[in-house]
C-alpha cells in the first residue's frame, strides 16, 4: 500500500494557480528535467514505501483539494547551495473531494485510507460543482 504526502501551498488559491506556479519554477530553474517539483528541508524516512505509487496532497487556501503523483525523491540543492530534498512530481494535478484542513508546517505523511477519493469521474462527489460553489458547501457543511 502506497504511503501519500500532505503539504500546504502556501499562497496559492486554486489547483489552476498551482500549477502555474510548478510550470513557472520549473522553467525559471531548469531543476529536474523541466518537471515539476518541490523542494524540502527533510527526506522522508519512509521514501520507498511513497515512491511505491503515493501522491502529494494539496492544501490551498485550508482546503485539501487536488493531488500529484510523485515521480522520485532525490538530494537536491537550493538556489543559494544548500542541501535539501527534491520531491519531483509527475505533471498533472488530480481534484480530489475537497475537505477542510488545518495549517501546519511542513509535509506530513498521510495514509490511503485517511486520504480523499479523486472527484473526477466519481458521480457521488459533486465533481459537477465549480469549486466555488463546493467550497461554500463544505463550509455550510452540506458537502
């Protein structure tokens, strides 16, 4: 069973803007073969049990609301030359049944089953739904 990721996007409101951002830091830097990724200050003790098929989940605006495939885990460098981590990711951005997620620092580690089912393709989810109106629902605890 695949072990996901969780991390927050920090200033990023929607799913759309984060992956402009990935597409944007991805050309700036010319990091990983133009793949998107990012970077971290610890390597995940659990590394080969997250590259057996985990995911990235995003929390944009205190929502958890989209995930990515994670492609590989490698020792990178930051743009100054420090050592990090480098979690490279694979393109594209996947809606998942947004849920409400409190702030936290860092990644942490979340298993398959506390994880959201994709939206996409799940007609119990409301997939339907523009994400304003959902984000609005959860909120009124309707969703």
């Amino acid at each position: 069973m695949a072990l996901n990721l969780i991390k927050l996007a920090v200033g990023v409101a929607t799913p759309e803007a984060l992956a402009e951002r990935q597409a944007m830091r991805s050309h700036e830097t010319g990091a990983h073969d133009g793949r998107p990724f990012f970077r971290t200050r610890s390597f995940p003790r659990r590394a080969a049990e997250v590259l057996d098929g985990g995911s990235i989940y995003w929390v944009t605006a205190g929502m958890l609301l989209c995930r990515q495939e994670i492609h590989d885990i490698v020792q990178d460098r930051r743009d100054d030359g420090t050592p990090c981590t480098g979690v490279v990711l694979h393109a594209s951005i996947v809606p998942v049944v947004p849920r409400a997620v409190r702030a936290f620092q860092g990644w942490r580690y979340l298993t398959e089953p506390d994880a959201p089912v994709d939206l996409v393709g799940n007609p119990a989810t409301g997939d339907e739904l523009p994400l304003a109106l959902r984000r609005e629902l959860l909120a009124l605890c309707l969703l």
